[in-house]
C-alpha cells in the first residue's frame, strides 16, 4: 500500500525476521547475505464478504460451468521443472551446429566435451550439488527465454543451494566430497550467467575460494574421473583470478603439476597450455615485490623481463606444435556490420574446443606483453641499460600486447555467435575485458565502443556480458604516472579484492575444456600462423 505509514515495502521474509530490507529483486541483498530464501515482495490478499448491492441483484447470472485446469510446462511442480530445464539446459548452454565438436580422434577418446557433462552420471548426487545444478539449469532457461517466474524460482533455490554448501564446508565428512566441489563450481557459473546484480569482487571472491577448496583436497584427490575433470576445469579461472589479484597460484608447483595425472599418463593440448599459464600470475607478483623494493633492483628487473619471454617462448612453441586444423583461419568480416567493426577480419575455428584454447592464449599472452612494457619503462627509469636479447625493438616480435589485443577482439564475432551457446559469451568474457582496458589505456576507443556494442547485442539473447574488471585491474591513470613503474604507494588495492560481497557477475570463464591428444600428431610449421 503506497503512501501509508507503517506498511512495510519489505520481502516476507525479512517482515517476518523483523529485518531491514534492501527491497532488491528479485531477491533482497539482507536475505542473499543470510542465506535465507527470499520470500518475494507479494502481499497475501484480503477478501470482505458484503451484501450484494440492489443493482447486481438484478444481473443475469449464467450458468456455473467448472473451468478444465491444462498442464502448462513449467508448472508449480518444482521436481517437473527441474527435470525440464535440466534437458533444455544442455541446448541453451553448449555450442551447436558448426560450432560443436566432430573431429572423429577427439569424440573417440570417450571424454566429455565439457566437464558438467559428468553430472549427468553421478548417482545419489550430495543435497549441495543438486540444489547447485538446479538453480543453474533454471536460471538459464528463466534468462533465455525471458522467463521471470523461472528466474525468481532458481534464485530461491541459489539461496539453499549456498546454504546447503556452507553446511557442508563445516562437515569433515562432506567437505572433501567430489559432490562438493562440483557444487561450488556450478554455482560459480550460476553467478556468471545470473545477471548485472551481481559485482565483479564477489566472483573473484568464489574463484579464489573454490581454488583454496582444490588446494586444500590436496592433488592426490584430483586423479580418478569425477575429481580430475572437475580440477582441470577448475585451473584456468584459477589462473584467471590469481591474475587480477596479481597473485601467484599454488597451480604452478610441482606437485599439482604432475600429480593429478598420476593415473591418467597423458596430458591434453589443453593440459600443456594451461601448464604454463600458471606461471603468469608469479611474474606479476614478482614485478609487484620488485617495485616495492628500496635497493637497487636493476638486475633483478632484466631478470624478470628474461622470464617474462621464456614464458611467451613456451606458449608459442605450444602454438606452433598444434594440428592445423587447430588453428584459427582468416575470414573476412561482415562489411554491413552496424557496430563499426574497428578491424578487416575476423578469426574463425574448426569448432569450440580448438577456440577456447585460443582466447587462453591471447589473454595470457596479452598480459605477459603488458607486463614486459611496465617492466621496460621500469628498468630506463632507473638508467639501467638493457641487453641486445630484450630491447623493446626486439621484444616487439615476442610480447606485441596490440597484436594480441586484436587477436581476442577478431575472435569475439565467432564466440557470440548464435551456435556458440551461453557457453562462447562465458569463455571469451575475460580476454574480451583484458583487450578493453588494453585499447582504453592506449586510447583506441573505437575498439573499445565496438566491444561493448557487442556484448550489449550478446545480453539481449539472456546472456549477461558486461565490462567489470574497472576496481580489480591496476588503474589506468596510475599507470601514467612516472612513480607507478618505481615504487607503488599503497597495495591497499589488491588486497581489497579479495573483499566481497556474497552476490558476483563476472564475464570471465569458469569452465575448461580437456580433450586427449596425441602431442606429435599431425605438427606442422606455423610460420603463417594468422594468431
């Protein structure tokens, strides 16, 4: 009731707590935080029986004809839903037609396409997990086709689902559990594809917790089906966190380096990249540690711009060792595009697998190419001379941030594509925001309008894509300033990221694809190479 005192605009259940409300939809921030289930801002009606007046005593009545009640799909009956989206899910959420995978070596060895496939498999499944799959399987189908009812439904059912995982985070017995892993990983991808409520912060906040969950299983957990899949999804939005939070990962040791695969005996073409992936976010801290420093760190500086290429030298070779039908083909681009498409091509792909592998690439490579030039700067700040192997001009042909930034943004058209799912949006949300704060720094604003176009465009098929890194990345002003390359005033910053609400939106991938290959078939020389 509008305008009356006293009448709380409150949810239910926040009036029955005797709470202040937030009044957010659908779901209130006070009940989110509490891991209560929401119980909506709907007002039970009142009916007052009267007389009836003189003229409706004098209405024609017809006669009283009991209405047939039809089974409409989607009806209040929670387990017919849950069944229901659950089909639907794998439709809205994996590549289709073209996109999907028919290479006859890669469908032979018997692995699933992606790992929440496995689910479908598990047998007597722990409370958290299904609860976790449910609210995602019905928030996607709620978001793609416009459902609000679905969408209010799976967001009740996100709240038990956390409820149920925290639970059992505090159960010895539950907390090391294959179910529970997976759990925590679906509803991280609930929070990707949820909506704009939902902030940056708190995704890295559930990445970074899903990781320690990894660690803390320890890497012999991590060797049989159920485990191993489940962790090699887990490792590139581990990586992609650690560096935002410019963090190295525990991904990078030895052990989890080989362990895991002590049953398996082989490693994918997937496995091998992301390998040396997990060695990115250390060089960031390590640079981070450097410029904190008082002494003279000169030496130590070069040093990092050597490892700094190794690295790059290594991702490369992986590059230039994959089958040419792995490789991304040059295509012409659409020239009716209304958006003003700031390149001539785009990069097209055999199917989804051999795409993904390459947006990892671009986006770690764009990283390292960022870093070598802050790391650059720093050394002629100090006036120490840098070696023939790694002046700029010669680095230029190893770490060329523009040439990677071009390449991720030539590949968002085929990523967005219809064919593509849910799944494409997901997988090239980080690069895309890696080559946006990449052109807005150097003031390519072109790219940058056509970036947003894009995911604008992507949004309107239900698939939430928004730049949301601005609090997490270093800030581009600072970047600027002459001291940032020197000593940082503050790593106030990055530790703050690790501080989060419990809701998160993210662009930034949460799963990973692993397929077996054989790493000497089919080489080839890639000096044409187009990424």
């Amino acid at each position: 009731m509008v305008g009356v005192p006293g009448k709380s605009k409150g949810c239910s259940t926040c009036r029955r707590r005797k709470k202040g409300c937030d009044q957010k939809r659908p779901i209130c921030g006070q009940c989110a935080a509490s891991g209560y289930v929401c119980g909506g801002y709907k007002r039970d009606r009142t009916f007052i029986l009267h007389p009836a007046s003189k003229e409706v005593e004098k209405a024609v009545f017809l006669p009283y004809a009991k209405s047939i009640v039809a089974s409409l799909p989607g009806s209040l009956n929670q387990t017919a839903v849950q069944s229901q989206c659950r089909n639907l899910f794998w439709d809205l959420y994996m590549p289709q037609g073209d996109c999907a995978c028919r290479d006859a070596f890669l469908l032979s060895c018997g692995n699933p396409m992606n790992w929440a496939e496995i689910i479908q498999q598990v047998t007597k499944q722990d409370h958290s997990l299904e609860e976790a799959f449910s609210a995602l399987t019905i928030s996607r189908v709620g978001q793609a086709n416009k459902d609000l009812r679905l969408v209010y439904e799976s967001s009740k059912i996100y709240g038990k689902a956390l409820k149920e995982l925290q639970e059992a985070l505090f159960d010895p017995k539950r907390m090391y559990s294959d179910h529970i892993l997976m759990a925590c990983m679906l509803l991280g991808l609930y929070e990707v594809f949820e909506g704009p409520a939902f902030q940056s912060r708190s995704w890295v906040a559930h990445a970074s917790g899903a990781a320690r969950l990894v660690e803390l299983r320890g890497p012999e957990r991590h060797q049989h089906w159920d485990a191993h899949h489940p962790f090699l999804a887990s490792r590139i939005p581990t990586v992609y966190a650690a560096i935002l939070q410019r963090k190295s990962t525990y991904l990078a040791t030895e052990e989890w380096l080989t362990i895991p695969w002590a049953k398996v005996k082989h490693r994918t073409y997937f496995d091998r990249l992301t390998d040396t992936t997990t060695l990115v976010p250390g060089l960031l801290e390590k640079f981070d540690i450097l410029r904190e420093s008082d002494s003279d760190i000169g030496e130590e500086l070069i040093e990092l711009l050597n490892d700094c290429k190794t690295v790059q030298t290594r991702m490369d070779q992986w590059r230039d060792g994959t089958k040419k039908g792995a490789t991304p083909r040059v295509q012409k681009h659409d020239p009716n595009d209304p958006d003003g498409y700031p390149f001539e091509t785009d990069l097209w792909f055999e199917n989804h697998l051999f795409v993904h592998a390459r947006v990892v690439y671009y986006a770690c490579s764009l990283t390292l190419a960022e870093l070598a030039d802050d790391v650059v700067q720093a050394v002629e700040l100090r006036n120490h001379k840098l070696p023939d192997s790694i002046k700029p001009t010669t680095l230029s042909d190893v770490l060329n941030a523009e040439r990677y930034a071009s390449n991720i943004c030539r590949t968002v058209p085929y990523c967005l594509r219809p064919d593509m799912g849910a799944w494409g949006a997901n997988i090239i949300n980080f690069p895309a925001n890696l080559a946006y704060f990449y052109y807005q720094r150097i003031g390519r604003t072109e790219a940058t309008r056509w970036l947003e176009k894009a995911f604008e465009n992507v949004k309107r098929r239900g698939v939430h894509a928004e730049n949301i890194f601005t609090e997490l990345l270093l800030n581009i002003k600072d970047k600027e300033e002459p001291n940032f390359h020197l000593k940082r005033e503050s790593s106030a910053d990055t530790s703050d990221s690790t501080q989060s609400p419990r809701s998160t939106q993210s662009l930034s991938s949460t799963t990973t694809v692993f397929i077996y290959e054989d790493p000497s078939k089919a080489y080839y020389d890639a000096t044409n190479d187009p990424g």
